[in-house]
C-alpha cells in the first residue's frame, strides 16, 4: 500500500491533534464524533503501513485487504475492504475471542486463523492490544456509526466515548513505534 499525499496529511494532522489536546475540553458529542473519525482513518492507514511488511505471510484473503487503499470506517461486514472491527481483530491478544469471524476464511478453522493471524501481528509490532482496549476501541467503532448512520437525536454516552478516544490515540502511538509519529509520517511521506 502507498499512501496518498491526503493520507499522509491525515495521519500528521491525527497526530497534531493528539498533541494539542484541545478535542478534550469540552463536550460536544459532534466534535468527538468528528476526532473519533479521523482518529479512526489514521490508525488504520498507520496500521496498514506497519503490517506491509508482513502482508505476504497472511493467508490470501487478508493480504488482498491489506493490499487494499485504506481501511474503512463502516462496521459491516464487507468482504472487499478491511474495516476497522477487522483491523481492531488482528490487533487484539492472540487469546481473545475473534470480533471480525469473516476476516478469515480458507482453509483453516477460523479460530487458528484469527490465532496466527495474531501471532504474526504481534511478532511484527511488538505489541497486542488486551481485552479492555479492545473493548474501548469497539466502543470508538460503534460510537462512530451511531453518530453517522442514526438520526438525530442519537445519545451516546461521553463518559464512555473519551476512554474510547484516548484509547484510539493510545494505539495510535504504539504503531508510531520507537521513534515517533514525526518519523513515520517522514516515512510516510516518502512514499507518497
């Protein structure tokens, strides 16, 4: 996957964000909504950035979505374009409960697959997310959809979705690796 110059922009201004702290201050569930958003698209495109390297070792159906221009938002089920449950599944503790089943398919049980699947992710990253984030970067997931698919006036609970925000900007992070989101965003740029 190359990113696109609009990708890239996204990531840093995700990362700008992060710094500034500002999304913080106050309560406006549509404010939330729109950083869960973009925090949600640049995690994913960070995701898949980190996971290239690897993206020939999984099994054919994953490397197809991996090699795919970026993750969606959508919690459907879509078996073209690796959503953003899917990638919450690769991420996840290799001893969790799989959350996207229809992420793998072929030959192997599923749950071997969402094992090595894991396995593979962890090995590469250094790092799996545990059953509470897990939980609070579902939770971003499905605040987003609320937010977007249902008509107004759709309640979400705040107290729930700022641990759900912190969380995404957590992982965030972790994929930055070692040396920053400056440097992969450098990197980033370089191939755009």
């Amino acid at each position: 996957m190359t990113p696109t110059s609009a990708q890239t922009d996204l990531a840093q201004r995700f990362f700008e964000i992060i710094e500034s702290s500002n999304w913080t201050s106050g309560d406006d569930p549509v404010e939330l909504s729109m950083a869960i958003s973009l925090a949600m698209r640049a995690t994913g495109l960070l995701a898949l950035h980190r996971l290239e390297n690897i993206a020939g070792e999984f099994p054919a159906t994953i490397q197809t979505l991996l090699a795919g221009p970026t993750i969606t938002e959508a919690s459907v089920d879509s078996s073209e374009v690796l959503g953003f449950v899917d990638l919450v599944d690769l991420l996840s503790d290799k001893d969790l409960s799989c959350v996207a089943p229809n992420l793998h398919r072929g030959w192997q049980d599923k749950t071997q697959s969402c094992q090595n699947a894991r396995t593979l992710v962890r090995r590469e990253l250094n790092f799996s997310i545990d059953e509470n984030m897990r939980g609070r970067l579902l939770h971003a997931a499905q605040a987003n959809q609320r937010l977007f698919l249902l008509p107004d006036p759709a309640q979400l609970d705040l107290a729930l979705l700022k641990p759900a925000l912190l969380s995404l900007f957590d992982l965030a992070t972790q994929l930055a690796g070692e040396n920053g989101p400056a440097a992969l965003i450098s990197a980033l740029k370089e191939k755009t």
